[in-house]
C-alpha cells in the first residue's frame, strides 16, 4: 500500500529507512531522537558527529546500526513559533527531503514519525495535513511504500469537525435500528473458480484455443499462485482480457461435456470484478496508472488484477477501487458484490466509507485519516 498510517514505534519497523527528527546539531536528543539512538547504538552517533549538523529543514542519511531499518534519514523540523515564520514550508521541506533522499539510496519503503509535532510544538492537526499533502504529492509522481507512524494516540489528531460529524453519522445508523440487528455481513465468498495455475501468460495468448487439459485447468479449484504472476504481463505488455465467454463456450464443446453442465455455466459468466474495474477505468478515459493512485494501490497489485481475469480481490481493495472511480453508493454495492462482498451496517469501517460516498468525498488519504481514526482498516493495497 502506496501510503498507510500505522500505530506503532518507528524503531521497530522493518523498512528500508526511519526517518528521524532530529535537531540540528544532529548528536541525539529526547523524544524519537532519542528513541532511534539507543536503538541503533552508539555507531549511529559516531556517524552523525561525521555529517557536521543539518540546516531546518534539510536532511542527510546515515546507516541504521542496530536497527531493522538499513538507513536512517535525519531531518530537521521547524520549531512552532506561531506559524508566521515560514514553518509550513520547512516543514513541508524536511518532508520532502526525506523523501528525495530516500528515493536517492532506492529505497522502497520509509517510515516518518509527526516531524515537529512533539518537542517543537507544531499543532498536531496542521502537522498532519503538511504530512499527508506532502507525502501524496510525492506518491502521485513516484512509486514508494510510504509509513507515517504514531506513536501515541494523542499526537494523531484528526479534524475535530470532521470526527464529530462522523461519530454522528455512525450513531445514526446504530440509532436507526440499522446498525448490529441488520447485519448483512459480506455476502459468503461466491467466487466459483480460483483462478489457474501454471503459466497464465499462455492462457491470455490472443489467438490460441485452449486444450481440454487447459480447459479444466482453467476451471480448477487451485488458489492463484500470485508468486508465478511475479514474472508474468507487466502492465505495458498485459494482454487484452481473455474473453471468458468463447474460452467456455470451447469448453461446452469439447468431447465429454454434458450441456446444461458447468461448461455450458461457464458461458454465461457474469463480468468479473477485473474486467468491470477495466471497463469502468476506460469509460472514465482514465489512465490506469491515475485510477491505481488513487485508490492508494500499488503497481505490482494493479498488474496482477489487470492481466487476471478471476483476480480475488479483498474488501479494501474493492473499495479503494470504488472511491478511485467516484462510484456512487448504488454502483459500489454492485462492484462489490463481483467480488463477493456487501456493504454492511454493522461494519464501522463500511459505514464511514458510506458517509465519505454520500458526501462524494472520495479523497482517499482524508478517508484513510477518518479510518484510521477510529481504529479501522484503510483502503488500499
Ligand atoms: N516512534 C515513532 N514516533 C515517536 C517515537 C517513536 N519511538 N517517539 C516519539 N515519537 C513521536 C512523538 O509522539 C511525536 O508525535 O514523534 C513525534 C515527534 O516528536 P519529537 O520526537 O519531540 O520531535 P520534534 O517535535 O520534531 O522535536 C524535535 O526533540 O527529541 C528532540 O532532538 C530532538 O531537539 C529535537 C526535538
């Protein structure tokens, strides 16, 4: 997942670097300074004496020592002196930085602590906005798993208004009778094929008609092998979808097959949740790589969904998906239920993801944040 939130201490993350927030002397310090130094050991500081301090603002990268994280990228926030001393921009910078930084050593995961939203006072909900804005306007140009951790509930603080608004909303529908009586539940998995094994590349080919053996295959209860999708279609080159129709219609013909039965079933296939994504992503005239950002999805996922007709998405996929398209309500329970899912009102998650729907607000990272906020599973993969 692109840009997730996640509770936690940074110190024990394993991704390729923490980002930490230091001072500008560089030589260690309380809060996460502190935190990151006793972690990483005493070669840590040996390094930092060597990079002569760091300007507000900037950042420079050491080795992580004794930490999980193989790089440390230090930076410097501002101190919060009222907000009319430039503090937005430096810490805007110290963000951004980071992240050039980190794109610099290849690295493709970061974890960032609240940079100034501790010692140096910046108000937690507007260090929160610089955080997300800056961080998803480097997401929209790069590929990069992005982490911001919190390490105390009390540093995250989300929009007061936004927050209240949301628990009413969710007390409503509690309130209305339509909360844990009416459980929907997810509709029980209705997927009837898991997919197929073996090299796919083969089965998407353009022109060639399956062999009974492939055939079968095709309809064979194996679970995906993503790990064999690794080295399969990346996105330039995915293959047009396989017309699941003619490749069952070939199946009802083949020797052996009782009409009525599972091939001539097989025919009549509703359109799977990949190829709705698909069409819906081309009836929009939109890029596939802008629908994928948008929904907060990595590449690598969005490459396995496209050239993967029987794809087995999970709920926060389908929804990421859904706020990406700017769906409506209606046209969200539809392509959920492609995929086997429902929304439901006993579910708090699904039912702030309705509210976001309702309002059409479909920015994801604002919908993440309220998720998040309420202790909830985010939207994308
Ligand atoms: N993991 C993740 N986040 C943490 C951890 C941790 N182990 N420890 C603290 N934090 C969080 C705090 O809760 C806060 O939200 O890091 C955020 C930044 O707080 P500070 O560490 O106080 O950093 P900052 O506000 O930028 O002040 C920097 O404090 O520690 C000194 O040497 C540092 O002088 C510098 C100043």
């Amino acid at each position: 997942m692109p840009f997730r939130i996640v509770s936690g201490d940074i110190t024990k993350l394993h991704v390729d670097a923490i980002v930490n927030a230091a001072n500008t002397s560089l030589l260690g310090g309380g809060g996460v300074d502190g935190a990151i130094h006793r972690a990483a050991g005493p070669r840590l500081l040996e390094e930092c004496r060597g990079l002569h301090g760091c300007r507000t603002g900037e950042a420079k990268v050491t080795l992580g020592y004794d930490l999980p994280a193989k790089y440390v990228i230090h930076t410097v926030g501002p101190i919060w002196q009222g907000g009319r001393h430039g503090e937005e921009e430096l810490l805007r910078s110290a963000y951004r930085n980071s992240l050039l930084l980190a794109f610099e050593k290849h690295c493709e995961s970061v974890a960032f602590p609240m940079i100034s939203a501790g010692v140096y006072g910046y108000p937690k909900e507007q260090a929160l906005e610089v955080a997300v804005s800056t961080i998803r306007a480097f997401l929209e140009e790069n590929e990069m798993d992005v982490i911001l951790v919190i390490f105390d509930r009390e540093s995250f603080r989300f929009d007061v208004r936004l927050y209240s608004e949301l628990s009413g909303y969710i007390r409503n529908i509690y309130d209305d009778g339509k909360g844990p009586g009416n459980f929907l539940g997810d509709v029980a998995r209705s997927v009837a094929f898991g997919g197929v094994s073996g090299s796919r590349r083969s089965l998407f080919s353009r022109s060639r008609k399956p062999k009974s053996s492939e055939c079968a295959r095709a309809v064979s209860e194996e679970p995906v092998e993503d790990a064999e999708m690794d080295e399969a279609v990346s996105l330039d080159d995915a293959p047009p979808m396989m017309n699941i129709k003619a490749e069952a219609m070939s199946c009802a013909s083949m020797p052996g097959s009782t009409p009525g039965g599972l091939a001539e079933a097989l025919a009549n296939l509703d359109e799977s949740f990949s190829q709705a994504l698909l069409r819906m992503i081309d009836a929009r005239g939109m890029k596939d790589s802008e629908c994928y950002k948008k929904a907060n999805i990595d590449r690598k996922l969005f490459s396995k969904i496209r050239s993967d007709v029987f794809y087995r998405p999970s709920k926060q996929t389908v929804l990421a998906f859904a706020v990406a398209l700017e769906l409506d309500l209606s046209e969200t329970e539809e392509f959920l239920k492609k995929a086997g899912f429902a929304l439901s009102h006993s579910n708090k998650a699904d039912v702030i993801v309705e509210y976001f729907i309702e309002n059409k607000n479909y920015d994801i990272y604002r919908i993440n944040e309220a998720l998040f906020a309420f202790d909830q599973n985010l939207l994308g993969a």
